[in-house]
C-alpha cells in the first residue's frame, strides 16, 4: 500500500494520526445514515473527507457521466443509467459515474434498499454520486473507515476504499483484467 498522506499536508499532527489505533467503532454496528453522510461532507472533517475522495475519484476515472469501459455516456442529472458497459469473466457491470457505482448499489434489490433510497437522492448528480461513494465506504467494515478518515489515518482508510473501489491502490478487485 502507497503512503497516501502526503495528499493531506493540511491535517494537523499526521504523525500522531498515524499513530492512532485501527479500530471499529463498537457503536457502529449498521449502516451509515444520510444526516450522518451530509454531517461528515459538510462538519468538521469535510476538508479530509473530500481530499479523500476526489483522490478516490481520480484513480477511478474521475469523470460524472461515463459508463464503465469509457464507450458510453449519460446525463448525470438524471438518474444512474444502469447500463452494462462492459462484460468481463465475473460479468456485467453497471458502474457509472466519478465513482463507478453500480446500478445495483444505486437501485438496490429485494433484499435491501439501494443508496438512492437511503440518501433520498432525486438524481445521480455529482452531489450525489459524492453522497453515494461516501455512504458505501462508510457501510465498509462497520465504518472503520470513516473513523480512519476523522484520525487522519489515510492508510487504513485506503485498505477500506479498496475493497470497493479496484483502482485504489491495494485493490485486488478486477485483477484478472487490464487496468483501465
């Protein structure tokens, strides 16, 4: 795993923040809540959140209205378009968008609600999609991530994203394929 910390020079003591202990939280036990997805894009740890992110964002194409496989394209003021971009030895996926959510996380199926339902989101705008990646990082290992995040512990932080998101460094998703 990279040191992703240089990425963050403006957080205060990282070498205290990298002392921190990796743990989860015992009061987490869920899911992440949108009140609590807005409180951490717009609180006190917003600037370290959104760093973090827009770095996510960046290794995943970084792009609000491209379909997985860069072929095809859509109006990210509307909703996720769920449209298979590429087929590969695992499947089909769906992902779309800055951070390559798929249709079934957006939608959900009959067994759970998607992140769409649980943000109340109207549309797959930017916003959203920010909105979205933050809530199913925050799902991640009872939002150990997230914790991670707030101690300015960019690394474990990073093994969390990595295990959603394959162009996080550390990854192991997707390997049998070519990196985009």
């Amino acid at each position: 795993m990279g040191d992703f910390s240089w990425l963050f020079d403006s957080v205060p003591n990282p070498e205290l923040a990298k002392k921190a202990v990796s743990v989860t939280p015992a009061s987490r036990k869920g899911q992440i809540s949108a009140k609590e997805v807005d409180d951490l894009l717009n609180g006190e740890h917003a600037p370290k959140v959104k760093k973090f992110f827009e770095t996510v964002k960046w290794a995943e194409g970084g792009q609000p209205d491209i379909i997985v496989g860069g072929q095809q394209r859509f109006d990210p003021n509307g909703d996720h378009p769920n449209i298979v971009g590429m087929r590969t030895e695992e499947g089909p996926s769906t992902a779309a968008g800055d951070f390559q959510i798929t249709g079934t996380n957006w939608y959900g199926d009959k067994k759970r609600p998607g992140l769409k339902q649980r943000l109340g989101a109207s549309s797959f705008n930017p916003q959203n999609q920010m909105r979205a990646a933050l809530m199913l990082f925050g799902d991640r290992d009872g939002g150990a991530g997230i914790e991670a995040l707030k101690r300015g512990d960019y690394e474990t932080a990073a093994n969390v994203a990595a295990k959603d998101w394959a162009a996080v460094p550390g990854s192991t998703l997707h390997k049998k394929h070519s990196p985009r």
